[in-house]
C-alpha cells in the first residue's frame, strides 16, 4: 500500500512539472505540442470576443475619456420567458455590442468579433438600417480596428494628441 502511494505521490509530482513546463512555454509551441485539439479548444473559447471587448472599452475610457462608452448586452443564453420579456421591452436583435456617444451627441457604433468571426443575419440587417440612417459602424477585432475607427470618426484620442 505505501509502495503504491508513492508511486502515486511521484506520477502526480511529474504530471505537475510538466504541465508548469508547458504552461511556460510560448502559445505557438502549446499549439504544436497539442495540436487539432488546441486548435478546436481556442475555437470554441467562448470568452475570446469578451476579451477584445473588454481590451477595446478600457482603451476608449483611457484614450479618449470624454467619450461615453457602453455595452448593449443582447447576447448570452436565456430562459424563454426572459428572452420574451427583453423583445417586449424593447431589445432588439442585431445590436451592436458597444455604443459610443460622442461630442455633439453623436452616436457610433461597433460589433465585436474575433479574427474569424463574421456577423450574423440580424446583425447584418441591423448594419443596413444604421447605414440608412447614416449612423457610423465599425466591426472591431482588435484596438487597432477601433483606433482606425475613431480617426475616420474624427474622434480624437489621446494617442493622436502626442
């Protein structure tokens, strides 16, 4: 019994040092050492386009912080009564994730989507109906989107101060 308990003890101890060796390692050699199943993992990484949100909203705030800049939290799993009761209420399918007012009162928009990400139905209908009011829209995949954004926009950010 105490034979097989160390035995134990040193194949968890191994396990450990290497999955710390791993965890060192760059992103591209885990996707080499694990392969399609990294690949298939990081595809189904369902917190991938929050973390571009997240990254874009905190350089907005930073960059250009007389700006207003909020989320439209349409998206996510509902029960039916609460998906029911929200389209009672006014949400409409297709909004853009985040909204920013700008000076003047100005509105632009911009959907979030990661490097493979493509809008869906409802939102590509929703971009028409901004484009028919002439509402600026951006789709963002990284800060790099946003900044390019912003200088068509004509919003000023910090960055562009310097």
């Amino acid at each position: 019994m105490a034979f097989r308990k160390a035995r134990s003890a040193a194949a968890d101890k191994a396990r450990d040092a290497s999955a710390i060796d791993r965890a060192r390692r760059p992103i591209n050699a885990q996707a080499t050492l694990l392969g399609s199943d990294f690949q298939a993992a990081r595809a189904r990484d369902g917190n991938a386009e929050a973390r571009i949100q997240a990254s874009i909203v905190q350089w907005a705030l930073i960059s250009a912080p007389d700006l207003l800049v909020f989320a439209v939290p349409n998206g996510g799993l509902r029960s039916e009564s609460e998906a029911a009761r929200m389209k009672w209420t006014g949400t409409l399918a297709g909004v853009p994730d985040l909204a920013i007012i700008g000076p003047g009162g100005r509105a632009f928009f911009v959907e979030i989507k990661t490097p493979g990400g493509r809008l869906s139905d409802a939102q590509q209908t929703f971009v028409e109906r901004l484009m028919v009011l002439g509402a600026p829209f951006a789709i963002a995949r990284s800060i790099d989107d946003v900044r390019r954004a912003f200088a068509i926009w004509g919003i000023e950010t910090r960055e562009a101060r310097r």
